[in-house]
C-alpha cells in the first residue's frame, strides 16, 4: 500500500500480521479471544487457558479452529 492510498480501502492489508510481531502481542488476551479461545478449547476437549497473552490467544485459537474443523 502506497502512502497516498486510502487505508480503508484496504481494510485487510496487515490481517495476516504474525503474531509474534505483534506490538501489543504481549498484553492480555481481549475478552473476545477468551470466549472464542474457551468456546475452542471445549469442542477440542482441552483444557481452557486463561493467561494467555494476545499473541499466544491468536495461536491457540489458529490452532484450535483447525484441529476442530472450524479453520478461516
């Protein structure tokens, strides 16, 4: 994306930013990953944690959706 191009109409261009490069990659995992992330981890029949960071959320759940079935 050039820098005179409108951001909005590239909504999706940093989606796939790896979440080890994440700058608030180390802060807590939102709600919404913890509810998505439980919901996961139920269905994959292990064990829900609650401390993971944002980055470490995002993994899981990526891991977790393909192991269930539920991939993007």
């Amino acid at each position: 994306m050039s820098e005179h191009e409108n951001p909005k109409t590239h909504p999706t261009s940093n989606a796939e930013k790896d979440p080890h490069d994440w700058t608030t990659g180390d802060e807590p995992m939102t709600g919404a990953q913890a509810s998505y992330l439980k919901t996961l981890s139920e269905e994959a029949h292990e064990e829900f944690d609650d401390g993971l960071t944002k980055a470490e959320a995002s993994l899981k759940i990526d891991e977790l959706q393909e192991k269930t079935g539920r991939e993007k």
